[in-house]
C-alpha cells in the first residue's frame, strides 16, 4: 500500500450510497490526489490495478444481489404455486428459497459491516475497520513486536538461513565479487565527493600536528640514523654529495679564486693574492675528490663516527633530544609546513578517486581479490561461518531488541494516520471480491439447510 500526505484543504467526494451488496459507488472522475483536509493524516492513492479490483467487487456485488433477487423470486413463485395447489414439491422450494434468502441477507451483512454501517443505521459493532482502524494498528504492532521481533525468533530464522555459507558462495563467483566491488567504489567516491576538503584538511591537518607534538622524535630518529649507518646506508648519500660538489668546485673554479682574493688584506700584492687563491682551490680540489674516489678516506671515518655518536645523542643526550623537540615545534608553527599538511589530503582525495573509478586500478584488483579469497574461506571454513553468523546474529537481535518499539510504533502510528474511510476502501478493493463468494455461499447454503430442515420436519410430521 503507498501512502501519500493529502493536500491541505483539499476534500474528497465520497458517495454514500449503498447497493445491495453494501458497497460505496466511487466518484465518476476520482482525482490523482485524494484525501482529506488534515495535513498530518496518510492518504491512500488508488492505482490503476486498485480501480480493476474495485470493478471486480462491483461485478462480485453485482452477481451476489443478483443472486439474492433470484432466490427472492423463486420464494414468491414457490408459495403462489403452493397456495393455488400446485403439489408438496412447491413447499420444499419455497422453504429452500427462504432460509437463501436469509442466509444471504446475513451474509450481506457480516460483509457491509466490516467496511460500513448497513444501511447507514447506526447498528452497534459495524463498520469494525473504520472505527476500530486505530485498535487494529496497535494490534497489528504488538504481534509484529511478539512473533517476528523477538530475539528468539530472529536468532532462530538467521541461524536457519546459514548466512555464512550463502554469502561465501555467493563472493566467491567472480560476477558477485565484481558487483561488490563496483558498489564499494562507487560508495566510496560518493562520501569523498560529499566530503567538504576544507573541513577535512583541518581534521587532518590538526590530528597530524597534534600527534607530532605529543610524540617525541629524536629516539626514533636516533634509531633510524643508528641503523642506517651500521648498515651503511649513508655511504651512497655520501657519494652523492662528493661527486656533486666536485663537479660544482670544477664549474666554479674562477668565484672560487675571487672569493678567496677578496678575502685577503689590502696590503698583500695581487700576484701573492692570486698564488693563495690557486692553491687553497687546489687542495679543496683535491680534497674532494679523494674523498669521492676513497672509500676509506679518514674524512669518511670521521663523518660514520659523527654521525653514531649524534644518533646515540638524540636517544639518550637530554639536551640534543630538547633542542630536536624545539626545533620540531618551529617548523610545526610554520605556515609552509601547515600548509603541506593541509594539502595532503587533497592528494590523497585525488589518489582514492582515480583508484576507485579505474576498473583496473591495483586498489579494485586488490579488493576484487580480498573478497573471492574470503568468499572462498567462508564457502568452506566452517568455523569463520559461525563467527560471522554470530556477529550478524549479534548485530540484528541489537537492532531487534533495542529499536523494537520504534518499529512497532512505526506500524501503529502509520496506520492511525490513515484516513478510515480511505482504508476502508484499500482494503474492500483487495479483499472484497472474496467476501462476496461469502454472500453467495451464504445463499446456497442457507438453501440446502433450509430444504434439509423442511424435509427432517415434513418427515416427523408424517
């Protein structure tokens, strides 16, 4: 049943008038939008197959009054024939006509007064759905909450269902897993695009800066400069800068000779001034160049002993480990550096999305893999079924017993916004054409019982 607010103001035309069979003629042009005046009660709207099943119970009334008519007439020629002689067969018609007529006419009843008051008379205990619809809600609540609700019955049916097996199966064909895949990416780039980058970039930004200056740098950094040299790792960093400063002294031989010229005293002679220059960049020269070529250059022993008695330093000396800790501080305070921060999680961002639209990214390939391998697990391990079936059982009796109320009410406040004589209407258009097959029962029945109790006595009788 769909449920749609009613406009305000708007009314709704709602013919009165009985047929035989009890039932309301609809309007001749019902609008799309029906409902009453009060904007906080529910509305149904009548489809187009809610209208069939209404001229379905039309035809259903149609063929049960017709009926009742029939035996109506019969009665009447049954008693003329009997009252001008016609023989004893006219009485047990006219008997088997009147208990029809009877039980058709009850039957109309019980039917009309499910819906309506018969007739309009205001007749105790009719129109049960209009004016018990809130009592029935409530009811209908109560034994949702009792016999679907409980935890009991949830544990039970989830346990029978044996989801652990059936979602194994199911991930691990690679179709599913595909699916799975594409719904987590599109997901996935949903909540980034929803996401605001400037709020997340302070969250990030200001969670990374606080975890740097909570966390203490120098002993990790000391133990990873410690290892780093025990290993040897900075000799190719070394390398590195010697070549690049040899080459650079080889470019720059003339600023070098100039810087050293005119650092010297005015009262020395340019020549002398000259001889100093070529020797000290010949020696830098030389310098730095054996230091490129010889591994065991003592300028690269002195720099490893350096370099391991500051990484001892930074884990143990207090005051090198202070001077880090300011230094860390400094930089943190900086913009620049904030900045960076920031600006990492648009990379990021960047990264995620183009990794989740891409079919064939090593993030979905690696998803994709990660769920048939744990839809194969799950298909075959009997014991990784059970913990994610008891973690689904936990979560949904959670859920279950915890909000059970609120769905309750949901049903009981959802049917007392319902319009009574709308409901009314939904329910006969779909269960009506069956309560007509009553009527016509009743008058068959009513028939062969009144002809079975007028033979019984005509037999004591004779």
């Amino acid at each position: 049943m769909q449920i749609k607010p009613a406009p305000r103001g708007k009314q709704e035309h709602v013919d009165h008038r009985s047929a035989a069979g009890g039932g309301i003629a609809p309007p001749a042009a019902p609008p799309p939008d029906r409902g009453d005046a009060s904007p906080t009660r529910g509305v149904f709207v009548f489809s187009t197959a809610d209208e069939e099943r209404r001229r379905g119970v039309r035809r259903m009334k149609t063929t049960a009054t017709g009926l009742l008519i029939l035996v109506a007439l019969v009665y009447v020629l049954a008693k003329w024939a009997q009252h001008t002689g016609a023989g004893a067969w006219a009485g047990y018609v006219a008997a088997a006509a009147e208990a029809g007529m009877v039980g058709a006419l009850a039957d109309w009843f019980a039917v009309t007064a499910l819906f309506r008051r018969p007739l309009g008379l205001p007749i105790p205990h009719t129109a049960i759905i209009p004016t018990k619809k809130d009592q029935l809600g409530v009811t209908l609540g109560e034994f949702v909450g009792e016999n679907f609700l409980s935890s009991e019955v949830v544990k039970a049916r989830l346990h029978a269902l044996g989801i652990g097996g059936r979602l194994g199966a199911w991930l691990a064909e690679p179709a599913h897993a595909d699916r799975v895949t594409a719904e987590l990416a599109a997901a996935l780039r949903g909540a980034l695009t929803v996401l605001r980058d400037s709020d997340v970039q302070a969250v990030v930004g200001e969670a990374i800066t606080r975890r740097a200056e909570t966390a203490e740098i120098a002993p990790g950094i000391g133990k990873t400069l410690q290892r780093v040299v025990a290993d040897g790792g900075h000799h190719r960093a070394v390398d590195l800068v010697c070549a690049k400063a040899h080459d650079w002294l080889v470019t720059h031989e003339d600023s070098i000779t100039d810087a050293v010229q005119g650092g010297a005293p005015g009262w020395t002679p340019r020549f002398v001034d000259r001889k100093v220059g070529d020797r000290v960049y010949k020696e830098l020269l030389r310098f730095v160049t054996e230091m490129r070529d010889m591994p065991e250059h003592p300028a690269r022993g002195a720099l490893d002993r350096f370099l391991t008695d500051f990484a001892a330093d930074l884990q143990s000396d207090t005051e090198t480990r202070a001077k880090v800790e300011r230094l860390k501080s400094e930089l943190l305070a900086r913009g620049e550096i904030q900045e960076v921060i920031a600006s990492a999680w648009t990379a990021i961002r960047s990264m995620i999305i183009s990794a989740a639209e891409d079919e064939q990214s090593e993030l979905r390939l690696r998803v994709r893999a990660s769920l048939m391998s744990l839809g194969a697990r799950l298909a075959t391990d009997g014991r990784l079924q059970y913990k994610v079936e008891g973690w689904i059982e936990g979560a949904v009796v959670y859920v279950v017993t915890t909000y059970r109320t609120e769905i309750t009410s949901l049903i009981t406040d959802t049917v007392a916004s319902w319009d009574a004589e709308h409901t009314s209407r939904k329910i006969e258009a779909h269960i009506g054409r069956d309560l007509q097959f009553i009527r016509i029962n009743g008058t068959v029945v009513g028939a062969l019982a009144g002809l079975l109790i007028y033979t019984v006595s005509r037999l004591f009788v004779t």
